[in-house]
C-alpha cells in the first residue's frame, strides 16, 4: 500500500500525489492545497465519486435555473410585445394612430384594436361633452366693468379628432376654447349696458354659443350649451343701481297712492252723481203724478181739523211742504 506511483493532472489537483497498492489501484490521493490548507487533506476514490456527483448535480441545476431563466425572460418579452400589439380604445372616445411620431389619417373607433408593437401608439381623444368654466371681465356699453363667470359645454368632433391632435394637441381647451370664450363674451357685453347685461342673459347665451361655434367648428370642437352663472360689478355700480331702484321704488309709491287718490275721488264723485241722478228721477216721478186733486188729498191729510189762526187773505187750509 505504500507504493508510490508518478501522478498526473487527471488524478491530482494542484500539487496533489497519487497513491496505489501493489497491483497499481489507486487507493488515495493528497491534495496540496496550499492557499487554503497547511497540511495535506486526504481523500479516498468514494469521496472523489461523490464529489463528482455532486459537482454534476449541481450543474445540472445551474443548466436548468439558467434554462428557466431564459424561458422566462423570452415569455415576459412576448407578454411585453404582445401587449404593445393591442390597443383598446374606451367608450366616448377615438383613437389617433402615431406611427414613430407621424399621426395617421383617420380615426380608431370604440373597441379592441391591433397596432405595430413599439412603433405605433394610440392617443385616445375624449369626445364626450366637457364642461369648462371660465371667469373672465369684460366692459360694457357704458363702460363700466363686468365680470362674468361662465360654464361652456363643448365637444369634440369624432371625425376630426386626429387633425385636432395633430394640430393643437391634447391642451386644446386652453388653447382654443378659453381664449375664443373671452373674445367673444367681450364683443358681445360691448354692445350692452351692464343693466341690460343682467336682463338679457338669454340673448347673451345665445349670442356666445352662435360666436363660439363660428370660430371654434372649423378645428372640430362644437359648444352645445353656455350658462351665465353670475355678473358681478364694481361696487359703486352696485351702490348706484340701489338708489336707482330705491328711487324708482319711491316712484312708484308716490304713483301708485296719486292713481289711489284719483280713483277715490272719481269714485266718490260718481257715487255723488249718481246719487243726485236717482233723486232727481225720482223727484220727477213725483211731480208727474201730482195734479190738483192729489195735492188737495194730501192737503187733507196733512189736516189736524184745526183752522189756522191767521188774519188776512191767507188759504185757511194747511199747506204741505
């Protein structure tokens, strides 16, 4: 057993030595390791097998970890592409197809649709109405200042969301709509006097949607509806407007008890008339059927049976009054 034999590289790793009994099996082999041990280590040939298994097993394991890894960066690329590859467009809306930064003609509809992964995308365009509220001032026809708070309902053409797009962009409430608000709502206070603002909010409404529709159709947003939801003026208008009503009020007080007086007095004087008519028809009646021998009657009647105690050519009979 204490046969020394030459070793070699496949049989020793690193300074190692091979040992074999007398028929030239080798029973051991040392291993001088010299970074690691101070001393020779000892392995026997079943060692050696079980490490080589080992060392095969885990690479095995290595091959199939990296195998899986590699499998599952290849399915999260196709999740990636295939995820590209669709676009949903949701409901009230159009699709607007950039193909590397170039938008296509023509618009996506409601619903699922395919496009080319990494080189498209879709920009969905809301066409449902929007509500846009704006407060802005303005002078009126008699020059005093007005500030109005409006809200503006608007749309955006379908047809035209891709020109929209590709001309103004996604910002285009800003940089259309608002500024045409502000232009045509001071074009049209212009042409009332603040009183006249406040009483024609209709008109003005209508007028701000017909103006708004004349600039703003051309680039595919169409206002539906405005609301005037408040005026406001300065405060020595408003103290103006006040004694102005304060005075109409009084006005109209002293007017209406001056239509009171009269229509008293006219009724007054017609009951007077009327009155002095129905004596006066009836004292006709009276004196149209009187004739002498009633008035004697009635002489009688008026009697006490007493002569009169009077001297002269007076009637002695009793006169009726």
């Amino acid at each position: 057993l204490n046969v020394q034999i030459n070793w070699t590289k496949e049989l020793a790793i690193e300074y190692g030595k091979a040992f074999a009994n007398k028929n030239g099996k080798i029973i051991c082999i040392i291993l001088l390791v010299k970074p690691i041990h101070k001393f020779p280590v000892l392995y026997n040939i079943k060692t050696i097998k079980v490490i080589k298994a080992i060392f095969i097993i885990l690479l095995i394991l290595i091959i199939l970890a990296v195998i899986a890894i590699v499998a599952a960066i290849v399915a999260l690329a196709l999740l990636i592409v295939l995820a590209n590859s669709v676009a949903i467009v949701k409901p009230g809306h159009t699709g607007v197809v950039v193909t590397l930064g170039k938008v296509n003609a023509g618009v996506l509809p409601e619903g699922m649709h395919f496009k080319i992964p990494f080189v498209q995308q879709v920009v969905q365009i809301d066409n449902r109405i929007s509500k846009l509220e704006v407060l802005t001032e303005a002078f009126s026809k008699d020059l005093q200042t007005v500030s109005t708070t409006l809200a503006i309902n608007y749309r955006v053409d379908s047809s035209k969301s891709f020109s929209l797009y590709k001309n103004i962009g996604k910002s285009y409430e800003s940089v259309l709509v608002t500024p045409a608000v502000n232009e045509v709502l001071k074009a049209i206070t212009a042409q009332y006097t603040a009183e006249e603002s406040v009483t024609n909010r209709a008109i003005i409404s209508d007028g701000l949607i017909l103006g708004l529709n004349e600039k703003l159709n051309g680039d595919g947003l169409y206002v539906t509806d405005v609301n005037i939801l408040n005026f406001d003026f300065s405060e020595a208008f408003i103290t103006a407007i006040e004694e102005k009503q304060v005075a109409q009020q009084k006005l109209l007080k002293a007017e209406t008890e001056k239509q009171t007086a009269i229509t008293n007095a006219e009724a007054e004087a017609e009951t007077i008339r009327i009155k002095a008519q129905a004596e006066a028809e009836a004292n006709k009646i009276v004196s149209e059927s009187l004739n002498e021998y009633v008035i004697e009657n009635k002489k009688i009647e008026k009697w006490d049976g007493k002569l009169p105690q009077v001297q002269g050519d007076a009637d002695p009979l009793v006169t009726i009054s």
